[in-house]
C-alpha cells in the first residue's frame, strides 16, 4: 500500500476559512517536483511523471479542470479528468495526479474548512444535501459546459480581485458559489441514476432501497421488488453502476450508519446490529474502507466539528 499524507488547514487564513488557487501542471522528465509561485496564488508546477504523493486533508475541496487531461488517482480508482470536469472531493478522500500522455493541464481549487459544510446544513434548514456528497465511494464529479464552467471560473478568481476587499465580503461571495454548487448537483434530484441509459425499473429500485426499511432487510428485499432473477439484477448492476446490489447496499448501509454516528449517542455495535450486519468486524472493516476512519473516530471528529460551531 503507498504511503498516503495528511494535508492540514494550517495554511488557511484564519479569517478566511478557504483557500482559491489556480494550478498550472506540466510533466517533467527529471524526478524532482518544481512549483513556480507567481502570486495571487498563481501556481506553475513542473511535477515528474511519477505524479503527485497521494494525500488526503483535513478540509474539503472543489476541483474545476480549465484546460488539458489529467489522471486522477482517487480511493483506489483511476479517473481522467478532462476540462469542465467539476470534482467535491471530501476529507477523506485519497488522491494523487499522474499525467494523461503527458499533456499539460490547468486546473481551480477552491478549499474549505469543513465548517462551511455545516453552515449550509444550516442554511438549506437540513443536511440531505450530504447524504449525497458523502454517499458515493469516489468524490462525485460532475461535467460543466464550457459557457457555465467559464463562468464558474471567472466568479471564483473574482473573489480576491479587488485588493481592498474586506475578508467578511470575501467569505460571503465564496459562500455563495458553494451554496450555488451544492444546491445545482446536491439538492435537485439530479442523479447518474436518472441518465437515459439507466433502465428506469433499477433507478426506481435504487431509490426505493434508499428508504430505511427496506434498506434493513437488504438484498433479499433487493431481489423481491426487483422482480427478475438474481442473476440479471447482478448483470445489470454492474453494466450500469459498476458494482454489485451488494456494494451499492453496503455503500448505502455505512452511509446511514456515519450519520447516526453523527447525530446520535447510539452505541456503534446497536447501529452495527440495527443495520444487519452479520459481525462487527464486518462493519468496522466497510466503514474504514469508505471513510478511512474507524467508526470512533468518525463520530469523535464530527463532535468536534460540532463544537466549533
């Protein structure tokens, strides 16, 4: 397993909160890293095409590509990111770049303490919008036209444009295009589950194992509303969700579960049992796997994001 780094917010200006840079990466042929800082967090890398160290952090980040392809290597899986290509990658999330046939890209990152995550919940008057960020087991990306990411980009390097504005103004814009993103991609009921390749009997199955009741009973509830064999629900699933109904359950399963850790004083073993899982070890070995957390620890650092509040 390749060593994965701990990236902390140490660097955020505490008046801020969040941090926008553009990124402009070529592949060099030697094996060191090179980075040309120009100002206005203007940043020229030269990285070597061995790519970047994997990393998490211990804040969030919207990644939007302007130009070029890049490979992102994310919690295991290799995905090319191209332009107008939108990422919300969360803490947890491990991930590095190596190049795509060595072409050059450029790239905004917008990053944020996890505070604003909770000031939307309070701001939507509910957090369901998270539910779907931290659902899926890679970071949800989304593909912008070109006009709408040109404007994207524009609003976002507009934020620290004028050199005498006050950081209070710049956290309220920055606010509100998180508010725009999350409430475009997280609230609408816009899903890859609703796109015209997608049988319309299994994205109606998937949301009706969203609800908790059937979710409990699992996969044999699955194969009840299914209606068709075992078989084909397995085939279908991985021709157009690429897992199985039991991955896509067991996603659904310690999704449900990390909230309760979250919102309740639940014991981890009655949420464990509560959710039919077969052991605790079971249980523990899914929920590090998704979150990089042990179930404690999810729930100690969401307390603590809470008492920040």
């Amino acid at each position: 397993m390749k060593h994965t780094e701990k990236i902390d917010d140490r660097y955020f200006d505490s008046s801020l909160g969040f941090d926008i840079s553009y990124h402009a990466i070529t592949w060099g042929k030697s094996g060191k890293a090179e980075l040309l800082p120009t100002g206005g967090n203007i940043n020229y890398h030269s990285i070597p095409a061995s790519g970047t160290l994997s990393h998490t952090h211990e804040f969030a980040e919207i990644i939007l590509m302007l130009r070029g392809s890049v490979n992102h290597l994310v919690n295991g899986e290799t995905c090319r990111l191209e332009s107008g290509n939108l990422v919300f990658l969360r803490p947890s999330d491990a991930h590095s770049f190596k190049p795509f046939r060595d072409e050059p890209c450029e790239m905004l990152i917008l990053a944020y303490q996890l505070e604003l995550l909770l000031s939307m919940s309070e701001f939507f008057e509910n957090d369901s919008f998270m539910w779907r960020y931290t659902e899926p087991v890679l970071p949800p990306t989304f593909i912008l036209n070109p006009d709408v990411a040109e404007d994207l980009a524009n609003r976002l390097l507009n934020v620290r444009s004028d050199p005498y504005i006050s950081p209070a103004l710049m956290r309220v814009k920055t606010k509100v295009i998180v508010a725009d993103l999350f409430t475009n991609h997280f609230l609408e009921d816009i899903s890859s589950l609703e796109q015209d390749n997608i049988p319309e009997w299994l994205a109606e199955l998937c949301k009706k194992m969203r609800q908790l009741d059937n979710l409990k009973l699992g996969l044999k509830r699955m194969q009840k509303l299914a209606c068709c064999t075992p078989e084909h629900l397995c085939k279908t699933f991985r021709r157009h969700l690429k897992k199985t109904p039991t991955e896509f359950l067991n996603e659904l399963r310690i999704n449900y579960a990390a909230r309760r850790l979250a919102d309740t004083k639940d014991e981890i073993i009655a949420i464990a049992l509560d959710l039919n899982f077969q052991s605790l070890s079971r249980f523990y070995h899914l929920f590090k796997r998704q979150y990089d957390l042990t179930p404690a620890q999810y729930r100690k650092n969401a307390r603590a994001r809470t008492r920040i509040l």
